[in-house]
C-alpha cells in the first residue's frame, strides 16, 4: 500500500473505503460534536468530518482510529512484519553470517526508509499568526463536567535540555486563552522529565505542539516506548517513509512538514495554573490540580488545515482500538526488552494501566515473579495496578480462560502480593491521594489444584444480594454503599456462606457489573485499590510476606474519594436527538 504521508491522503483512503463520513450541518464543538462520535463510535461507524463548525473556519475530523479496519487502512500489515523481522534477525542473526545477512535483505532495505529527511518547504508554513489567536481553533469540550476546551490528539514535541534526545507525547492541553494553554505532564512521562531537567536548571523548556499529521505522527505519541527511544523514528517506521521535517523560519525546533497546526512557545519553570476537570479514557472526571503553563509564541497551519480531535471517555473509545494496534506491533519486542516474559497484555476495557496479564517462563522457583516485577518496572507499564502471571499455554488476551486458569492454580498463602505506598496513575483516583496508591501481583502456575464452583447454593450475610456466579470461582454480589457499610468487604470475606468461593467481587450493582465481559472489567479493576480493597477470611504474615486465606473479597464499590462516572448531560442529549436524525444515516440514531 502506498504511504501515508499526510491527513489528506489517509481521509482519501477512508473515502474511497466507504470509511469517512461527511456531515455538512453546522455543529458545536462545545460538547455536541463528542457526543455525536460518541453515538457513532459505539455502533461501529465511520471517520466523521465535520465541515461547518462553530466560531471556526476549520473542519473537524474525528473518529480517524475507531475500528482495526481504519487502523489497518493507515498502517497495512507493513510495520507489524518489520517489527517482526527485527526481532527474528536479533535472535537468530547473532552472531552474523553471510546467509543470514542475504536471508534479511528485505529487512534492511526497508530499513533504509525509516528516519528524517529535510525539505525547504512544507505545506506546514503556508500560513503563520504570531502571536497566536488560540480562540479560532475548534478545540472540543466533551463533557459538560470538563474545565474548558482542550486540544484532545495533542502532539507535544520537547528536547531534552541536557541533549538527551527528544520526546512526542500525547499530554492534554486545556486552552486558558488566546496564547496560553495548561499542559498536564504526568511524573512518569517523557515530556514531565524533560521539563524537570529544565526546572531544575530554572530555565524554559521550549514546546512545539502539533495537531495532525501524518497517522503515524499520531500513533507514535501515543506508543509507551521505553525512554530515549525516539517517537519521530517510529513514525517513520509506521508510514513506510522517512518523516518530512523543515526548519522554522522564527528558529527553534524543527517542524513536521505535513502537519496541519504547529503552535510554538514555550513552558516556564515553576509555574503553575488548575488544570481540568476533564473527562479521562478511565470513564470518570479526573479532578482540577495545578499544571505546567504553555506560553505560546507563534502558530503555523496550512491555508486549508483541518483540526483532528478523539473523544476519551468509559471504554471502549478510541484509544481503545489504537491501544490494541500498538500492543500487535510491539508485542514481538518484549522478550528482547523483559527476558522471560513471552506475552503480555494491557485490557483497553480497564483504560489500560489498570489491568495488564503476562505469559512468563518458570524455568527455575519463582522466575515468574521476577519476571512480573520485570514488566512493573518498565516504562509506563510501571504504571500498572494489578498484574496476572502465569505460565500456561494460554492465550493471556482472553481474560475468561486466563483468571480462570489463574484460580485453578493460585496458592493464596503464597502467590498474591501487595505492594503499598508506591506511585499510581494520576487518573487513577482510588488510592488515597493522587499519584500515590498501590499494586498487586496475582500468580497462577503449575498444574491445577483445584476445582471451582460454578453455582452458588450459599447464603449472604446482611447487606448483600443479588449473587451472580459470572467465571468459575467467581462470585458477583451487591452490596449497600460504601458510605452506609464501608467495612463489607472484610464482614463478606469471612462469612461462611460463600466459604467455597475463591473469589468474591463486591459491587454496587450485579446486573450492571455482569451484563457484558466489558462492563464486569471496567467495574472490576478500576474501582478498587489493592492496599485498601482486598480482604481474606484470614491474614497470615509468614517471613515478612502477608498470605490471606479465601474466600477473597475485591471490594468494587464506588468509595466516597472517587471521582463521578461520565454521563452526558441531559441538554447536550436532547440537542443531538433533535438533530441526529438530518445528520445521521439511520442505523446511527
């Protein structure tokens, strides 16, 4: 397939696929676009170009990435193959040889395509505002909750001010005004190192955010590399092509040439402004806190940009459909990069960094457990809450098989552990203050020993109801809210009634946390936190290690510190149900 070189050649290939959609009636994007993608987004539909956008002279493009199909129209089989090649030249073209040199040409023809090439001119510095007018960019606000309007594909180019390489990241930018947007660099990013070594410098970073782009430019920013691998190489990777860059006539940074914003400035030490609230891929508002400050400087387009925008919101959205794409092509990498770990999985339905599962080898007494700590100190895998190992011939995407396996062979005295007091996801609200929280790691290996119930013929203590057997070993049950029971989960754990059950989930509603295996993750992992929300029937502290005894009760309710689940709001409802029906095929309504 040709490369993609720009978002007008991707557009003109969803196009003639029958993949774009275009919507000539006048909308806003305060909140009325999102909620229309989000109506086509969860019917499977179409990219959505958005030709009269309010207090705009820009077209909004969304949904670019919503279905594997788009995804394998930007990107074909191509990268995934390369990826692939490199990998098998390490393990089997070490030491070289002549042969298997000339059995890997293909590979290293392809090879010579990826990097960065300089052109003198660009589409990208057709037209320049200096200083900026922030207002006339079609920024979306999805959530009647959000702060304001925000950049949501953001591209955030920063160089390391010591000359350690360079980091595109996707970091959310909140427009203050005409010239000045919050940035919300997280601790455990590329882009919050950076202005860290500038802060402690007491010096500016300089900042180039791009928006659109060629769609490998905006894959790249999301892929979780490990640090100082270069974003801009793997973006050249996935288009097949070396990356157009052209120089800045007013200096700094360097541009990517078939971008369709550039916004240049810079970001101050130690300043700070509130950031948010924002509607995160979590599914729950992520609360107001104070956030670097971009002061822009200039800002380049095309004379006939068009600004791209996603919607994050409960699963599955977007990032849903990209994250999957990301983990095919970098998936082959994690042996080379975290020996013994031979498959490895993050569930888009828990917004990633909740829930992620391993195939390891368990060569010699616990490798496994080196191996998962392994993947917990990796990158933004680090980030993970709770982690399945095991050693089966499994396939550990298909969470069923795999938590079954997993409770078929876990020595619960043994093979689950807590870790306390570490650092957790800024989004992530369920620990006890933002960023810090805790992570578990649950083992299943070896051979099975033990049967699991599949029916239950228990009885409940007072203050729950509703039981559900959903897995095998499984128990669903709902109970009263934390604010009138908060000490449930440990009263569940060692009732007698449900002593058969390995595992109990306590929810707030069995029917809305079992009708779909999506619903039950995203109610299962992102509404508890392992240091507070785990009780056994017993704790027994053996050689510094706490063993519980089951049953084991997850307690996934939602706690008073949480942040509100997003709904959309009733006026921005009724305002998309009064018009769908003149913009929208019927199956859309």
């Amino acid at each position: 397939m040709p490369a993609l070189l720009n978002l007008r050649s991707f557009l003109d290939a969803l196009r003639v696929n029958n993949q774009l959609l275009t919507i000539d009636t006048p909308v806003d994007p305060h909140l009325e676009i999102a909620e229309i993608h989000r109506r086509v987004i969860a019917q499977g539909g179409p990219a959505l170009l958005f030709t009269q956008v309010k207090n705009s002279r820009f077209p909004v493009v969304t949904n670019l990435f919503g279905t594997s199909l788009r995804l394998e129209l930007a990107f074909g089989k191509r990268p995934v193959q390369f990826v692939q090649e490199l990998v098998d030249l390490v393990e089997h073209a070490i030491p070289p040889t002549f042969a298997s040199l000339w059995r890997s040409r293909a590979f290293f023809q392809q090879g010579l395509k990826v990097g960065l090439k300089t052109r003198k001119n660009a589409p990208i510095l057709e037209c320049c505002q200096r200083p900026t007018r922030l207002s006339e960019l079609p920024m979306l606000t999805s959530w009647h909750s959000d702060g304001g309007a925000f950049v949501t594909l953001p591209l955030v180019y920063t160089e390391h001010p010591d000359g350690h390489g360079h980091n595109l990241g996707m970091y959310r930018i909140q427009r203050y005004d005409d010239t000045t947007t919050g940035i919300h660099w997280q601790i455990h990013k590329g882009g919050g190192f950076h202005y860290f070594a500038a802060e402690q410098r007491n010096i500016p970073l300089p900042l180039t955010l791009f928006i659109g782009g060629p769609p490998a430019l905006m894959l790249a920013a999301i892929a979780p590399l490990p640090e100082n691998i270069p974003e801009l190489i793997l973006a050249s990777l996935l288009q097949g092509e070396k990356l157009a860059m052209v120089d800045d006539p007013h200096g700094g940074h360097r541009l990517v040439a078939e971008a369709e914003f550039a916004i240049k400035g810079i970001v101050p030490p130690h300043l700070r402004k509130p950031e948010g609230p924002f509607g995160d891929h979590y599914g729950y508002n992520s609360l107001q806190h104070d956030y670097p400050v971009f002061q822009t400087s200039h800002l380049y387009h095309r004379k006939d940009a068009i600004y791209p925008a996603t919607v994050v919101g409960r699963p599955k959205q977007e990032d849903f459909f990209i994250g999957d794409f990301l983990q095919e092509l970098l998936s082959p990498l994690f042996p080379l990069v975290m020996k013994g770990v031979l498959q490895l999985k993050t569930f888009g339905e828990t917004g990633f960094h909740c829930l992620a599962a391993a195939r390891v080898a368990d060569r010699y007494p616990r490798e496994a457990f080196a191996a998962g700590l392994r993947i917990l100190g990796e990158g933004q895998l680090s980030l993970t809450k709770f982690l399945l190992v095991t050693d089966g011939a499994i396939d550990v995407a298909d969470f069923p098989r795999l938590w079954q396996f997993v409770l078929e062979r876990i020595q619960w005295d043994r093979d689950l552990f807590v870790f306390a007091n570490v650092s957790q996801d800024t989004l992530d609200y369920t620990g006890p203050s933002v960023n810090k929280g805790s992570k578990a790691m649950m083992l299943g290996l070896g051979e099975q020993i033990r049967e699991l119930p599949l029916e239950f013929q228990g009885t409940l203590p007072e203050g729950c109801s509703h039981p559900m057997a959903y897995l095998p070993g499984t128990l669903v049950v709902q109970g009263l809210p934390y604010s009138s029971a908060s000490s449930l989960g440990g009263e569940l754990a060692q009732f007698p009634g449900v002593i058969d059950w390995p595992v109990v989930i306590l929810v707030d509603s069995t029917h809305e946390a079992t009708c779909s295996l999506q619903e039950f993750l995203w109610c299962f992992f992102t509404r508890f936190e392992p240091a507070n929300d785990i009780h056994g029937r017993e704790q027994i502290v053996h050689r510094f290690h706490v063993g519980l005894q089951p049953p084991i009760v997850f307690d996934c309710r939602m706690k008073p510190w949480y942040t509100d689940i997003l709904e959309v709001d009733p006026a921005t409802k009724k305002l998309v149900d009064d018009k769908i029906m003149t913009m929208l095929p019927r199956r859309f309504w």
